[in-house]
C-alpha cells in the first residue's frame, strides 16, 4: 500500500483548533481509514489546543496526517520546544488532562525534536475504528 499524507499550516490561535479538527476529519474521510473519527478529531483538539494554550509568538503549527499500512499516524509541530507532560489528575484543576487523553486513546505517542521546536505525535491502529 503507499502512503499518503497531508499537511496544512495554521496560527497558533483558539480558531485553529476548530479548523484542525475539520481537517483531520475530512482527510480520513477521503483515505477512508478506518479509524474512529470522533477519537482522532478528540486526539487533535488536545495537540492543537496545547500549542494554543503554550506556544507564544509569531510560530506557525503544522496539522501533519499520514496513513499506510492500517496505521493513521497525526502529529502537531510547533516552534518552541518545550515538551508536553502527562500530568496527575487532580480534582481542582480544571484543566490539563489533553496530553492524559492522548495516552489513554492513541496505540503510542511521542515528542521529537523538530527544526527549533518539537512534533507531538500519536498513532492509531485500524483496530481503532468506530
């Protein structure tokens, strides 16, 4: 099977998050892969929202998709490298269970490094389907 790919660029603002997830759900559409839509969808929200939350200045995110083999693998690159922490979840805090989510859903994920900054990446198997 090739692979195939797909790569878009947005500012690292609250509207992009939205965008991200359109993206995404419209590209497995036209592969027709497999995998669960709502988890992808859910999994780029976290990413996307995290550069949003925590990368500050004039950097650009990079939404990256590619698909072969059954394996659906999505990553956000971002310019600053600062790394995301799966943090303890804790009643008071409203807030900081994305990266929590990611590694309850996806079959694996990770951080590389990218150019000044980093790519977060995760992957979903076809076993991921809805």
């Amino acid at each position: 099977m090739s692979t195939l790919t797909a790569r878009v660029d947005l500012p690292p603002s609250p509207r992009s998050v939205p965008v991200a997830r359109h993206v995404a759900r419209e590209v497995l559409r036209a592969w027709r892969a497999p995998q669960d839509a709502g988890d992808v969808e859910l999994l780029v929200t976290e990413l996307v929202a995290n550069v949003v939350d925590h990368v500050e200045g004039e950097a650009v995110l990079s939404l990256e998709l590619e698909y072969s083999d059954g394996w659906l693998r999505v990553a956000v690159a971002d310019g600053s490298a600062v790394r995301p922490v799966v943090g303890e979840l804790r009643g008071d805090q409203p807030r900081g269970r994305g990266m929590q989510i990611v590694a309850a859903i996806a079959n694996d994920w990770g951080v590389e490094d990218a150019g000044d900054g980093k790519r977060v990446w995760f992957v979903l198997d076809s076993r991921s389907a809805g």
